[in-house]
C-alpha cells in the first residue's frame, strides 16, 4: 500500500470511542499505509470493539501510564508484533473534577492531571525508546493550547502547558537520536473528554463565534487528525519541539 506513512510502524494510544482523535488518526494511519498498534486503559473489550471498525486488524495493548510495571514491559509487549516502531501517538489526558477548580484544587487533584496528561508524555516515550532507536522516528502528541488561560480549564491548562514543555525537553534530548517531537494543538471537539469538562459549552463558544477564520467543526477530527498523521510521515524531517494549532485559526485571532 502506498501513502505517506507506507511501511511505518505506529503506536497510537487514547483510542476510547470511534470519535477520538486518536481512532482517526489510527484510521488515517492505516490508509496512508502504516502498521497499527493501540494501546488501551480498562475494559479492553470495549476498545477491541472500537479497534475492529478500522480499516484493518490492529491489537490493542493493555497501558496504564501510571503503572511502572506496564510501562516497564511495554517494549517487549509491542516486540511481540513488530520489531521496531517509527511513530507514537499519545493522546492521554485525565482530570478528576478537583483540577477544573483552580483555587479549590488540591494537590492530589493537580498531581493526578500532570502525571497522566503531561508526564505519561516522557514515560511512554522512553518506555517505547528501545523500539524507536532503531530506526529513529516520530512522537507527536496532543495537546489543547496552553498560551492562554481557557474558562474553567483551570489546572488541565497547567497540565497542558506542562505537557507542551515536556515535548521541548523531549525534542531536545531525543533529537541526536534521530527521534523528532511534535504537538498538535487541537480546537475542541464534542467527544467522550468534552463531557468531563464543566464548562465546556463556554469554552467551545470561542470557536462558534466565527473567532476561527478557517471555520471550525465541533463534531469532525478529522483535521486534527490529519496533522498528527503528518508529523508523523517523513515530511517534516527537520520539524522538532514545535506545536502545529489544527484549530480553525482562533489560536492567532486577537480580541
């Protein structure tokens, strides 16, 4: 098969539902050529059900960022399918309902957030390091752009401007290695994380108030999607520690 991504082998995590961005990104990964493997969190079935709708088979492996004995073996777990990996996606966020309150917010609501959204950013990249030296490759991640203080984000913003540098550091220490790093900076979207959001109409309402020049579709990942799947290709060869906004424009749209 041909495309852009022909004989890549993918890691994508955070596939939950069919309206992920990461189902997509592995949908499109698997159309521009690539092998994909997923990684799931709790009931495994449900995601297997989710995997079986894409374009082709792919195993889903069990991952809790937040357990050292899973990330430990993860290489070996992947090993089992394929030999080495050329990209991973990490599309991982978690907030308990403490973190949306910025002065209430204790620090067990905070910490929570910053390992799961912004550290299991390092972890999983060096968990999958013995794999992607092999070949070099990409690493791209999600994020929600961090510049600015959203409504009722609150402590998910700190967790993101956590996880945006996290990826600098990552490109930094990765780049000699032939591993770039790169985010996409997404516009909200009405998905499964949406609803763990308070707020979150408000905050969408910024992208309904023709504020994103481009347009923007609350319901369609596809875009961002798109942009994961090109910083994963060889396109960008050069293009490390840098946040590309899939975000209709609002990102530079000024009051």
């Amino acid at each position: 098969m041909s495309g852009i991504l022909a004989g890549k082998r993918v890691l994508v995590t955070g596939v939950v539902t069919d309206a992920s961005i990461a189902f997509h990104v592995a949908r499109i990964a698997q159309e521009e050529g690539a092998e994909v493997l997923l990684t799931g969190f709790g009931r495994l079935s449900l995601i297997e059900r989710v995997a079986a709708r894409l374009p082709k088979p792919a195993p889903v492996i069990e991952l809790d960022v937040t357990d050292k004995d899973q990330l430990a073996s993860l290489a070996g777990r992947i090993g089992e399918h394929v030999d080495s990996l050329d990209g991973v996606v990490h599309s991982i966020a978690y907030g308990p309902q403490g973190a949306f309150s910025f002065l209430d917010g204790t620090w067990d609501d905070v910490s929570t957030a910053v390992q799961v959204s912004a550290y299991s950013l390092k972890s999983l990249t060096t968990a999958c390091l013995p794999l992607l030296e092999r070949r070099g490759g990409s690493v791209v991640g999600l994020t929600f752009d961090a510049a600015v203080a959203w409504p009722h984000y609150d402590w998910m913003g700190v967790a993101k401007a956590a996880l945006e540098a996290t990826s600098r550091y990552l490109a930094r220490d990765l780049g000699g290695r032939g591993i770039r790093c790169n985010l996409v900076a997404a516009g909200p979207l009405r998905s499964m994380a949406a609803k763990s959001i308070p707020g979150f109409s408000q905050l969408a309402d910024v992208w309904e108030t023709e504020r994103a020049p481009a347009g923007w579709d609350l319901a369609d990942p596809d875009p961002a999607a798109r942009g994961v799947v090109a910083l994963l290709s060889d396109f960008f060869p050069r293009t490390t520690g840098e946040i590309v906004h899939v975000d209709g424009g609002v990102h530079m749209m000024g009051a």
